[in-house]
C-alpha cells in the first residue's frame, strides 16, 4: 500500500442535520470519523488545505466543492471557511445564518444551505430588506452555502447569489460552494451564475480511493470496536468502493451479527467470517439481479422488457451486455443463472456477452468514442449500484 499517498484533513466542524442546523465542533473521542481521509483520488484537496494554497487563494473565489452525497464536502468546506477566517480561537464559530444573536459586526463566518437561502432572499423581497440581507452576508468573514444545485429554477435567488458573489470576491472574502456535480454540468443555473461560479477554484471531492478507504476500514473498525483482520479489511475495501456513510451502515451490520459484547470484543472477523455474515439467500441474490437490470434498463433507456427479449438491436444487446458483466462482477452470479434472469438465454451466449464487455472496459488503448462511452457507463453504473447495496453486496 503507498500509505505516503494518504493524507487526512481533521473536520474542525461536523453538521448535525441535513438542512443547515447546528454545526459542533468535532468532539475529542468522536463516535464516527472526524477527520477526511483521501489518497491520489483526492490529491487536489490535499493542495487546497495546505499552508502554501492559502497564502494564493486571493481571487479565486468562489471555491466550489462537487461530488456525490456523503463524500465529506460540508464538513471539509465548514474546515476551509473556519480556517481562513482570520477569527481568534474563541470567536470562529461558524454560525447558521438565522442565528438570532449574532450580528453582522462580529464578522463570524456564517452557513445556509441553497434552499435556506432562497428562503431568507424571498423573505426579504417581502420585507424591503434585500440590502441588509445582502449586507450581513458580505460583512460576514466567510460563507458557506451548501447544496447549491436545489437552487435550479430559482432565478430570482441565483441572481442574488451572484451579486454576493461578485461584491465577496471585490472585498477577497472566503465564499465556499457545495454542490453534487460541477457547475457546467448542473441543470437548472442561470449562464451567469455558472460563469460567475466558473471564475473561482472548482475542486472534485471524490470518493475514496483504495488506500484511503483501507485507511478508514481500519479507523470505523477500531472506532466500532470490532477485531477486523487485515485480509477481512481488504476485502471491504475492494468490494465497497463507497462512501465513509455507507462503511459506516456496513460496520454497523456487522455488529448487528455479533450476539454479544464479548464476541465484539474477543471475535476476529477475518475474510471467512465476513463472507458468512453477508452471504445471501438464493431469494435476495435474485432481488439483487434484478435491481441491475432493472438500473441498466433505465440508464440505456430502455425497458426491462427489451433485455429479456430476442432483439439484435445494438443498443439493446450492449445494455444486455453491461446487465451480465455487472451482475458477474457485483454478485458473482453463475453465467447460468444470469441467462436465466434475462430470458432463458444459453449459458453460452451469456458468456460471450460478459467476455465482451470484460474487455471494452479492461481496454485502455485503441478505444474509440463509443467504447469509452460504455466505459464511462459501466463505471457510472457500479459506483450508484454499490452505493445502492453496499452492505448488501454478496461476498463469494
């Protein structure tokens, strides 16, 4: 493992809620990773917290953090804003915007989410308040605004937001942006606002990559207080390329298969016991089966109809194709039982479909557009479906 490839960043603030609540400070003896923990996926983050890319942040806001659910972005842009905010150690609390007793001459750093903010902008068109909303937001000495694709459609909201924008960049104040995917990609903005938000530092947050997700297997082992082996830790980690949330869920099942305290404690879950405790039944497996289908199906918007049929249309059987490989990588499915899932097709033929795919998406030369488009779809296709069942995933 390049475990000098691994880098963390400790969460000065975790959110508790899903819509902009309280924000605590991470506590001393956390009870589930308090810190981001990324590898050579993550490498641009590991630049933008460190000492030399504060001291050249000027004009290069807004920062936008992109990437999917669970991937840490409110907890590392809570980090950024509180670090750079210039407050003393007593003061830099990051506060949601409708707290009540803070005032805007305390300069504290302040946190809405998209649609808080839409709330509070309509709230103040209604009130002929608009300046002194616009104003606390630009005295403040940092803003985070969190989820900002809820804000699709609101034009009104979008074009407040890039007045704060343009009047926080003027005066070099921190503004950090979170968001599911990057701006040129996000329907439902504004041009100006995208353009607006293009003019900052836009950085992925992605998933974890095979090291860092090694290193957190180890840390919710230890946090969760289960003996994990080191070959059952890897095995987590090359089967659930996921989200810290959905590890979490996993551990969590595992505790669940421990009757007692004592076999928390005392019970080393190495690779076969592990394999136990997530093998399913003939019944869930075939559900499992299905839910691919199913989501290979919708993806190549077709129905599931169409990969049980005989048709030799090419989008069809490259969707039947991706439905093999997928249910032969993700659960191990016999090519038997998969040609029976998608219309009492030959084992055979089953074979020579996933034998295809295996090699389009194992290439990584000579490819032509079409073929890194199916690679692209493939990958797509296995990160929303882990993510789907991560803990539910059948060990073979």
């Amino acid at each position: 493992m390049a475990a000098e490839q691994i880098f963390s960043v400790p969460f000065r603030y975790l959110l508790d809620g899903k819509l902009g609540g309280e924000q605590n400070r991470s506590p001393s003896c956390p009870l589930g990773l308090a810190r981001f923990v990324g590898d050579t996926s993550n490498i641009l983050l590991k630049y933008l917290i460190s000492d030399e890319s504060r001291n050249n942040l000027d004009s290069q806001w807004p920062i936008v953090l992109f990437g999917p659910s669970g991937t840490g972005k409110t907890s590392l842009a809570l980090t950024i804003i509180s670090d750079l905010s210039d407050q003393t150690a007593s003061d830099d609390d990051v506060v949601p915007f409708n707290k009540s007793d803070i005032e805007p001459s305390l300069g504290r750093p302040i946190f809405l989410s998209a649609l808080e903010f839409d709330r509070r902008y309509r709230s103040a068109i209604e009130t002929d308040s608009v300046a002194d909303f616009r104003t606390r937001l630009i005295q403040s000495s940092g803003v985070i605004i969190d989820d900002i694709h809820q804000l699709a459609n609101k034009t009104g909201a979008q074009a407040e937001l890039v007045r704060v924008l343009e009047q926080m960049s003027a005066k070099n104040r921190p503004i950090v942006i979170t968001m599911p995917t990057s701006p040129q990609l996000c329907n439902g903005l504004s041009s100006r606002l995208i353009s607006r938000l293009s003019l900052g530092l836009s950085l992925p947050v992605n998933p974890p990559g095979p090291e860092a997700r090694l290193e957190i297997i180890r840390e919710l082992a230890d946090i969760n207080q289960i003996n994990l082996s080191e070959d059952a830790s890897q095995l987590l980690a090359d089967r659930l390329q996921v989200t810290v949330p959905k590890l979490n869920h996993v551990f969590a099942q595992i505790k669940t298969s421990l009757t007692s305290d004592a076999d928390k404690q005392s019970q080393i879950i190495n690779a076969s016991k592990l394999t136990q405790i997530f093998k399913k039944s003939v019944g869930e497996v075939e559900s499992l089966c299905h839910l691919i289908i199913k989501t290979v199906a919708k993806e190549f918007d077709l129905k599931v109809s169409d990969l049980k049929s005989n048709s030799r249309k090419q989008s069809i059987v490259m969707a039947r194709g991706v439905s093999v490989y997928l249910n032969r990588e993700m659960l191990g499915i016999s090519f038997l039982k998969i040609g029976t899932y998608l219309g009492n097709r030959d084992h055979s033929t089953i074979m020579h479909a996933n034998r295809k795919i295996e090699k389009l998406v194992s290439s990584d030369s000579d490819t032509t557009d079409a073929d890194t488009s199916i690679q692209s779809i493939v990958f797509k296709l296995k990160q929303e479906l882990t993510e789907k069942f991560a803990s539910q995933i059948n060990f073979i």
